[in-house]
C-alpha cells in the first residue's frame, strides 16, 4: 500500500511525503514524490494529513462486569473512528483487574473482541503489592493506583499500602490523586447547606483544589523517596502543575481532554453530562492546563474515557454518576485546540502519540519510521461536521459535544496495516493486537 499526497506530522516535523506499507508494516517514507509500483494500492491523501495512530493511555470500556454501558466491541469501534488505535484499558472493573486471573481474562476478551490495539493496567489495592514481581511487564504499561476514591471504589488509603506499592512497584505507576478525607469533609459541609445531592456546579467545590494538589503531592514525594516512576492521571489544577518540572521522563503528568475543553461556565450548560472526577475547575485552571501542553509541563493527553447510560447520569454531586465518553472526539478536539493556537500540530502528535509510547515503552508504535506497526490516520481540515446522535459509537449513546460543529475529519484509521475505519464505517471483521513494552 501506498499513501501519498498528503502532509506527514512525526517527529517534530511537518512535510509532504509517501508512506510505503507491506503487509502490517512501514517499509518507507518517502519525503516529496510520488511513488509508482504495479502491485501496491495507492491511497491519495492530498489535502490531508497522515499522523501516527494515537494512543489513548487512559480509557475505561466497563468490560468485563460492567457491559449495559460499555464493552470491548463498541468502545474499541468508537476509539477506530476517533483515529485512536491504541488504548490502555483501566482496572476498576467488575471483577477488578487486580488478580493475574482477572488481568489475563482481559486479554482473552479484547483478543475476540477488540478492532484496534489493547492493553490493560493492573490495579494496586491494600493488600496485592507481593503480585507486583508477577506481572507480565512485556504486556502491561503499569500499575493503576487511586489514591482518591472514585468509580469502583479500588481507594488505596493505608500509609503503610501506599509504601509497598511505590517501593516495590518496578513499573509505571499511574496515581488518580485527590484526598478523600477532604473530599468527604467538603461533601458533608455542601450536603448540610444544600440537601443530600447538592448541585452538580458544586463538584468542584467539594472536589476540591485542596483535595488534588494534597493528593498529588504526597504522590510525588512517595516517588521521589522510592525512586518509583510515576504518571499522574488527569492532573486539574495550576497548583499541580507546578509540582512538576517540565520534558522530565520520570515524574509526569497527564491532562485529559475534558478538562482542556471545559470549564465551570460549561456545568450551566451540559450539567452532569461532564461531572467526572477529578472535577472540572474554573478557566484559570483550564488555561495553565492549555499552557502546560506547550511549556512541557503536560506528558501526555488522555480521555478518561468513562462511559455511563444516560440515567446514571442525572442528579447533581451525590447521585449523578462520574464519568463521560470523549474517544470518537478525542482527536478532533485537539485539533480544535490546534486552530485556535493553543498548541501545534507538532506538539498534539508528541502528546497524545509520540510520549504515551517513550513514557510506557510500546514496542514498535506512536511514531511513522520504517519497520514500526502501520498504525496511521487520515485527517482532513476545513471539512465541517455536526455531532448528531446517529454518529455516536459508544454504547452509552450520548457525548457531551452533541450538536457540536467541527471543522476536522478523521477520514480513515490504519491499524496494523489494515483499514479499520474508513469515511464513517468500522470495519466489523478488523480485530486489534495486543500491545508489547519494554520497560527501562
């Protein structure tokens, strides 16, 4: 196969360019010209823009235990038409990803069942650090730790827990932070004045700043005292951000892209169609954000992906589930951001495909070179479209950016050298390979 025509975005740069593809691999790229053999299939990308598949290291696909919301199937198809060909699937499941049993059950589901790439990280709990020297780490990114309470319930709250996990712990760690005991002291204060389901524009409030920057903090000293490598998930805050120093390998942040699209204003507007946790803040906090993508102090950008039905979601901060599904618009909201100068096209290929593969250590994926995994998008600018119902793949059947317009297409995603979506339809006989690393 070759795709030719249109502009490449890898490795800091931006240029015309072929892409040569044989079998499930890059053979060649090709700068300027076009190439000619018999036997190949010619895809023309002109006025396009060929960018390696992302790698979204932070979803939640509800499989297995969880399935009237979300499964494998439907996630993964969702993830295909967002031009995501890779995903870091998260634990709190039912049963819980914190068993080798439970962990290799996963892998046998997204073998039959998943359309693009997949692996899945290992939940710590109180108890289950002595599994740790167990895991399979050519399978696996890492570890999942929450160190706040948050959907499934899988806190880990014990001093003398937290010290096994980061001491013992040789691969990745990736921290959901934010402090319980805070976050329960707020929710009492709120319930108190505002009945038993305050409203849901008071989840940041009781979600607190204070709950996130104590909680992340603890983390990082935690890391530093055992020399743990640590990636904080959906990091909020302007204060967090600043515990971090910037283009660091070994203590890293990761923003979502809820909380670089939305701010306080949007609660009036969609409710808790966008109450997640760690909650979204005010546009102060959404700007340092925006500028930590550019400034280094951001890794990595993620989606939390966090599927629930429409009815789970209704209630204000006690009742209304957290959680949202951003995957199929991941890609074009970033692209979004793009537009309006925020960051480059340079940089949102570092972020969301470039760093999730160097800070995990994915083999052979994240980068358009020769002899990687053909995992490779199509995108097409100034090509307006509406989020209607009827596009959305996720199984929960809602977005919060329905009735949105965008101006960025995803016309076709290449996983391992096959076309898993192309101009609207995933391709059903398409299954993905599970994900390989090499931890240093």
């Amino acid at each position: 196969m070759i795709i030719q025509g249109g502009t490449i975005v890898n490795e800091n740069r931006v240029f015309k360019g072929t892409v040569v593809i044989d079998d499930d691999r890059i053979t060649d790229i090709l700068e300027e010209g076009a190439v000619f053999r018999e036997d190949a299939t010619v895809i023309d990308a002109t006025g396009c823009y060929i960018l390696p598949g992302i790698i979204d290291s932070h979803v939640h696909f509800r499989e297995p235990g969880l399935t009237a919301k979300a499964d494998m199937e439907t996630e993964s198809r969702a993830a295909a038409a967002g031009g995501v060909t890779s995903y870091f699937d998260m634990p709190n499941t039912v049963p819980q990803t914190t068993t080798l049993e439970a962990l290799e059950e996963k892998f046998r589901l997204a073998a039959q069942k998943s359309h693009v790439n997949y692996s899945f990280f290992f939940g710590a709990t109180n108890d289950n650090y002595e599994l740790f020297s167990q895991l399979p780490a050519d399978r696996i990114p890492g570890i999942k730790l929450f160190m706040g309470s948050s959907t499934g319930n899988m806190l880990v709250d014990r001093d003398e827990a937290l010290d096994k996990i980061f001491s013992t712990a040789r691969l990745p760690l990736m921290a959901h932070c934010e402090d319980t005991a805070i976050i329960n002291r707020n929710m009492a204060h709120y319930k108190q004045l505002f009945g038993e389901d305050p409203d849901v524009r008071l989840h940041p409030l009781i979600r607190s700043e204070e709950a996130c920057l104590a909680s992340t903090t603890k983390a990082i000293e935690l890391a530093i005292m055992h020399e743990a490598r640590l990636h904080v998930a959906h990091v909020t805050t302007a204060e967090e951000l600043s515990l971090f120093a910037p283009y660091t390998n070994w203590i890293t942040a990761e923003a979502t892209v809820g909380h670089l699209y939305f701010s306080l204003t949007d609660y009036q507007r969609l409710g808790a169609k966008i109450k997640v946790n760690p909650a979204i803040k005010n546009f102060r906090d959404c700007q340092a954000l925006r500028d930590g993508l550019m400034d280094g102090h951001i890794a990595t950008i993620g989606t939390d992906h966090a599927p629930h039905l429409l009815e789970q979601k209704q209630g204000g901060c006690a009742k209304a589930a957290s959680g949202m599904p951003m995957i199929q618009f991941s890609l074009v909201t970033m692209l979004e951001l793009v537009d309006e100068g925020i960051l480059s096209l340079e940089r949102l290929v570092e972020l969301m495909c470039h760093n999730p593969t160097r800070l995990f250590g994915v083999r052979q994926r994240g980068y358009l070179r020769k002899g990687f995994k053909a995992d490779l998008i199509i995108v097409r600018p100034h090509c307006p479209w509406t989020v209607t119902p009827d596009v959305i793949l996720s199984k929960c059947g809602w977005s919060p950016m329905e009735g949105h317009e965008y101006q960025w297409h995803v016309e076709k995603t290449l996983c391992n050298g096959r076309w898993v979506y192309v101009d609207g339809v995933v391709a059903a006989d398409v299954r993905g390979e599970e994900i390989q690393f090499s931890h240093s």
